[in-house]
C-alpha cells in the first residue's frame, strides 16, 4: 500500500517525478475536454475534519478531472459530531466502496495514524494535519517556482528554446527561496522547508522568535530575524509569505507579538520590500490572506504575485498525486 503523508516521504527523483507529471495533467487542463479517464470507476474518499475551501475543492476537482467519483466528508454534521471516532469514520467509508482516502485533519500525526493502523487497506494522501504537515502544498509551490523560474530563464540549464513548461528533470538546484511568518503554527513551512531542501533550493526562514518552533535550528534552512537583512543578503528567487494563524492562538496576538501594526512593519511585505526584490523574484502566499499584516494589498495584487496560480497549480498537482497513487502505474516513488 502506497501513501504520501509528509514532504519527506519524496526523495529527489520521486519529486521531480511528481512535478513532471503534474506538467502533463496541466498540460491537458487547457483543453476543451479536460477530463480524463484514468481514475474511473474509482472512488476518492475526501475526509475532512478542519475546515478548508481551497485545499478540498483543489482535491475535487483534480479527482473529478480524472474521472474519479468524489465523496466530500465533513465532520460538521456527521457522526463524528456525535462521538464517531477516526477508526470507525474510516473503516465505514471503506465499506462504501472508498478507493483512496485524502484526509485533513486538525491533529498532527492523525494521517500517518490512518495509514499505518491496519483500519484501512487504501492509499491515504495528507492534505494537512495540524502543524505538522502539508505535503501537496509544497509540491505547489515548487510546481509554480520551477515554472517561474525557467521562464525567467534564472536557471542557465533550464533555458528550452520555445519551451513554456519546465524541461523535464528540472529541480530548484541554486535557487533561493525565503519564508517569512509563523513558522511556529505552519505546517505549510515545515513541508517546503524539506521538499525545496530535497530539490536543491537554498530555504531561509524568517521570523520573530516567538513564531519559529524549538529546534529550528536543526532544519536544513538558515534562520533569521529580520527580513530587511534576508532580502538584501539572500537575494531570493521567491519569498513566499505565511499566514499568520491568529486561531492557533490564545488571542488576536496572543504575546506572540505586540501589535498587528508592529508584525506588519517587522516582517509585512509592503510596497518598499517588494521593490528591494530581485526583479525576477516572485511572491508567493498559501492563502487565506491576511491583507494588511503579512501581505500589503500592493504585494499581493502585483505583477510579481504568484498566489491565484498557486491555486491554480494546486489542481495539476494534485491530479498527478491521485494519479501516482490510484492508478496503479508507476508510482514515482512515492511510498
């Protein structure tokens, strides 16, 4: 049985493979038909105890473009409401006929749990588990990177004459990429810091110390406390910036921080720091926005910004996962 539950179950080949065949399925998104037929007759389970819009409809679509059916499974209103517990949710949607089961949920750990705990003898995909990880997230953004990147031509070996998507093989080999925000409470950080480290990218989170977890220093990225000083040094490729995750905290700020205002003029990317940029550099974010506190309204509706097409992106991605897994073809390596 075949599962991705984190960034670190992709080793380099079985990323670029994945990115590889997200091209392909992107590729066929422009036709007229797009749907194609390779999941039919299987059925997609979407099991989500956390709340979500984008990563569930990404999800929906991708596996009703390949002619998957699609169960969309809310914990609002089900059993689980009524005391259900994860083992017996599961193995009920198993006797519905469930082919692969993606599941978001608001504990760390409850995805690998799922897949390892014998309930269940389908592939199970994370589409996000507490802080822990959120693993075609990071596929995304490196989908859109090395799309940007090779059109740029900011990678001498990327340079295809004619070519628009990313030659295959492409990895983020030289590139710099810096994440800025609250780390701490991201499982969005904690997979692109190793995916992109896997891909060859040099990662720079930035933060205030109360938003970056203990042992951070451990992580294959460098760490810094001032985004002035990471733009000017580190000459990014990409800054992708987080949200900050006011819900996870006791309050508005919760002593994370002194102000909105005070977080905004620290590590805010406004109109001045997205003109230090390098000029090919992008803007990335894994929304929902908070406009005005992470991002300026300038950063995010700039020429630079890659956030609509992350979300776009998200679809390709995520076809081509469902793809590796369910198909019962190559796998790509993910395991």
């Amino acid at each position: 049985m075949r599962h991705l539950l984190s960034a670190a179950d992709l080793d380099h080949d079985a990323a670029v493979g994945v990115l590889d065949t997200a091209e392909a399925m992107a590729a066929t998104q422009g036709r007229t038909m797009k749907k194609l037929p390779t999941l039919r007759g299987r059925t997609v389970v979407n099991l989500f105890f956390e709340d979500s819009t984008r990563t569930r409809i990404s999800f929906e679509a991708a596996a009703k473009r390949l002619s998957a059916d699609v169960i969309n499974f809310s914990a609002k209103g089900s059993s689980v409401s009524k005391g259900e517990s994860l083992k017996d949710t599961a193995q009920t949607l198993q006797a519905m006929g469930a082919d692969g089961v993606v599941i978001r949920h608001q504990a760390s750990g409850a995805p690998h749990r799922l897949a390892h705990s014998g309930w269940i003898d389908v592939p199970v995909l994370n589409a996000g588990d507490g802080t822990h990880q959120h693993p075609t997230q990071a596929l995304l953004d490196a989908f859109t990177l090395r799309r940007h990147l090779h059109a740029r031509g900011v990678i001498t070996a990327w340079r295809v004459a004619g070519a628009t998507p990313a030659p295959t093989g492409s990895d983020l080999a030289g590139t710099s990429v810096v994440i800025v925000g609250d780390v701490l409470h991201s499982r969005v950080a904690r997979s692109n810091v190793q995916l992109l480290s896997t891909l060859g990218a040099r990662v720079t989170l930035v933060g205030p110390p109360t938003l970056l977890p203990v042992g951070i220093d451990g992580w294959p990225a460098t760490v810094r406390y001032d985004l002035d000083e990471a733009v000017e040094a580190d000459a990014p490729d990409a800054v992708m910036m987080l949200r900050v995750q006011r819900e996870r905290m006791s309050s508005a700020g919760g002593g994370f921080f002194p102000s909105p205002q005070e977080y905004h003029r620290r590590y805010g990317l406004d109109g001045p720091r997205l003109r230090a940029l390098p000029e090919h550099a992008i803007v990335m974010h894994p929304g929902p926005m908070n406009r005005g506190l992470e991002i300026s309204a300038e950063a995010a509706d700039s020429p630079r910004s890659t956030i609509v097409e992350q979300v776009a992106n998200g679809v390709s991605v995520r076809m081509a996962v469902l793809y590796l897994l369910l198909s019962g073809g190559t796998d790509g390596g993910i395991s």
